[in-house]
C-alpha cells in the first residue's frame, strides 16, 4: 500500500484524519510530531497515532533547529508581523514541511498530509514549502477537503473508536510553541467582546502578577542571545527561562485584528512572553550599536522580512538576500541589556556594549562635554536651507498650517 506521512498533534482534528486517509484514500499513514516546545507528553501522542490507526509513528525533538535555525534569525531581523506578532506559528510551519519532506523520503512515502482547514495561512506556508523542497510528493489536507464539522467530527470519532481527548477542549482554536501561542475562534469572533481569561494559558494578569518588579539581564552576541544575569544557556534552555518569568508578571499577552494572507481578518489572541522579553531587550541593544541610518534601513527590512515569513515563503530567494544583510546587520549588535518586568510590562532600563556608540562626552550635558556647538550652527543653517529658499520663493509653502477638513463642519478648518 502507498505510504503518507502526516503532520500529528495528537488532538482530535489529526487523530481523525489518520483514520479519514486511510479510508478514502486507501494508504498506510505515518505521523510525524515534531516537538517545537509546545509541551505534551511526546510518548503519549505517539500511543494515540498508532491506537487510532497509523502504522508507524515518529517523533522528532525539534525544539533546538527551531530556535538554532529559526527563531534566532527571527530576532535578529526584529520580525514581528503587523506590530503585533512575533510569528510563532509561522516560523514553525517551514520547518515542519522540511521534517515531513525528510521522512516521506527515508520511508518512500508518495504523500504527505497536514491538518490545516482551507481558511488559514497554515496552508499555505506547508503547501508552498512542501512544493518547494520536493515538487513530486503529493499533498493531502483532509480538513480542507472534507465536509465534516465539529459534531460530525465527533461523531465519526465515536462511529471510528477513536478517543476523544479528555482534557476538556476549550472552545478556541490554539496553536503554541516556544516561541508564542496564539487563540482563535469561539467568543473572540465578535471583535467588540473583551477576550475573556480563560483565552490566556500561559501568562498570568498582568492585574494580579507579583507588585515587585523583577529584573534581568540578557547579554547578546551578534544578536543572539548567549547568557542570562551572566550564565551562558544554550536557546533552548534560555528561552524557557524567560518564558517563565514573563508569565509570571504578564508579559507578551495582546489582542490583535489580522490580516490573513488569504484575505480575511481574523481577531486573534497572543501570549508570547519570551518574545517579547527577548525583542524589547534586542532593540535597547540596537539603539546603541546601530547608527541612525542603519536602524532608519533595518527597519524596512524586518517588516519584509517578517512578511516573507508570514506569508509562507521561508525557502525563497528573497530570504536568502534579507538573511545577507541581517548577518553583517547583526555584527556589532553585541553586549548586555537589564529588563524590567512589572504588571505585564517589560521595559528597558539599562544598556551596555563594547560596540556602543553612545558616548558619554558627546551626549552629556555637564561639564565634560565635548561636542562642537559652533559646529550646531553651520549645520542648522544648511539642514535648513532648502526648506527657506522655497518659502521665499514660493511665497505660502512656508507660512501655512496643514488643513484637516471634517464632514460637517464647512470645508475646512485651520
Ligand atoms: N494567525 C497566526 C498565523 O497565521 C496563528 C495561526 C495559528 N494556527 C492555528 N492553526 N490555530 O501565524
């Protein structure tokens, strides 16, 4: 019989599906669960494939590739979509077709199979991966195909003999790994209704988190970060640090209206303690290690860079090219900045590099200072220059207030 490899999260969309392949698509299925750090117990999920039909199933410990591979270039080029997200879920979906590529290769599959509905970005990021890594496998996404919803679910389940799990299903749709985890569906449909707490797993109110601040300090290399209050940690391990104290104070937590790739806005709910933690202090380091107009250019690049990545297209051209210029970007962006965590802030309060282009001399306002004020003069009088040839010459371009027009109230006012 063809072989299929399927994605496998152990839930009831998935367990379903190994059932459904079989039966209307005649194929032995493999599950394939890659632990990006979303929690679970692996061995478990393993049991449940192989009880629900699949003929061999794998997990594969994921978590450092992730963060080795994608969640670090992800910081460096400050990737964080519409200002809102710092992409979790789409960071892993390449990563996922790339694992799901290799084992349909080392078992001959001739398919491979993922539980993405016909709605999401989801599809498209495995889709337009898979295609790309290897154009021969044929895909097969049997919620995007078939006609079944919630209780048809569930009741082919019970007609199936395949459990239903026992924790109690929230009504959302959720999606988690170490990076973040992100709710949708259920009450948070209606954009005008406050997300209500349960929406939140991870991060405590900000309202009831500790009322003494806790401060940290992460020390950065070219970008990435190698130590917490000065001992070294490997990604893994460093980001589940920071996860921890940013639930704690509730840290990461927003509440976003977003524009899906396939052109629907969906309100979705964030909890991304460790990104956030991560980012705020990354861009504090930036502030003294990057010029005006490398920070004025940087930013043009992480919101195409966070496009590329949102949009799916991880293994492109154009990532290659925005990856170049992150690595010489990301040189000097070294040394260590202090956090504060307090009610689900997190900010910035110190900042130190061997790169620093902060200095004292230059900034002060004492008696140290050495910044040429005379200099202040000759230079004001060319910044401005253009600006007041244009108002001497065409008369009202310099003499005017913007008008704002308001329906209603005349034509304008000033
Ligand atoms: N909106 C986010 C994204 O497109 C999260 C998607 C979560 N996926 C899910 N299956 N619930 O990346």
């Amino acid at each position: 019989m063809e072989k299929v490899v399927l994605a496998y999260s152990g839930g009831l969309d998935t367990s379903v599906a190994v059932r459904w392949i079989s039966d209307n698509y005649s194929m032995d299925v493999i599950t394939l669960t890659a632990d990006l750090g979303q929690a679970g117990d692996m061995e478990a999920t393993k049991r449940r494939a192989l009880a629900v039909g699949a003929v061999d199933a794998r997990t594969v410990d994921a978590k450092q590739m992730f963060v080795d591979h994608f969640v670090w270039p992800s910081l460096q080029a400050s990737a964080k979509y519409e200002d809102a997200y710092y992409l979790a879920t789409a960071l892993g979906r390449p990563l996922i077709s790339w694992l799901l590529v290799d084992l349909a290769r080392e078992t001959g599959a001739k398919a491979v199979a993922h539980g993405s509905t016909g709605k999401g970005n989801d599809q498209v990021r495995f889709d337009v991966s898979i295609n790309t890594l290897e154009p021969s496998l044929r895909i097969i996404a049997p919620m995007r195909e078939w006609n079944m919803n919630r209780d048809q679910e569930i009741d082919y389940a019970k007609k199936h003999d395949i459990a239903i799990p026992i924790t109690p299903e929230r009504p959302y749709s959720t999606d988690a790994n170490l990076w973040g985890r992100s709710v949708e569906a259920g009450v948070l449909e209606d954009a005008w209704v406050e997300p209500p707490e349960d929406v939140y797993e991870w991060t405590s109110n900000p309202a009831t988190a500790p009322k003494d601040p806790e401060y940290i300090e992460v020390e950065f290399e070219q970008g990435i970060p190698i130590s917490i209050d000065s001992q070294l940690l490997d990604g893994v391990p460093l980001i589940q640090q920071l996860h921890e104290a940013g639930c704690r104070h509730g840290i990461g937590r927003s509440d976003h209206v977003e524009n899906r790739l396939i052109g629907i806005k969906s309100r979705e709910i964030y909890e991304m303690p460790a990104a956030e933690i991560l980012h705020t202090a990354h861009y504090a380091l930036e502030t003294i290690t990057l010029t005006r107009e490398q920070m004025r250019f940087k930013k043009l690049v992480s919101a195409e860079y966070a496009r590329m990545v949102y949009d799916g297209l991880w293994f492109s051209g154009l990532h290659r090219e925005l990856a170049a210029y992150l690595e010489i970007n990301q040189k000097n962006v070294t040394g260590t900045v202090r956090i504060k965590l307090w009610k689900g802030t997190c900010t910035a309060v110190g900042r130190k590099s061997p790169e620093s282009l902060y200095q004292t001399e230059l900034a002060t306002y004492g008696a140290d200072d050495t910044f040429d004020h005379n200099a202040a003069l000759g230079f004001i009088k060319l910044h401005g220059l253009s600006q007041q040839t244009q108002a001497r010459t065409q008369i009202a371009a310099g003499r005017e207030l913007p008008r704002i027009s308001r329906p209603g109230k005349g034509d304008s006012v000033q």
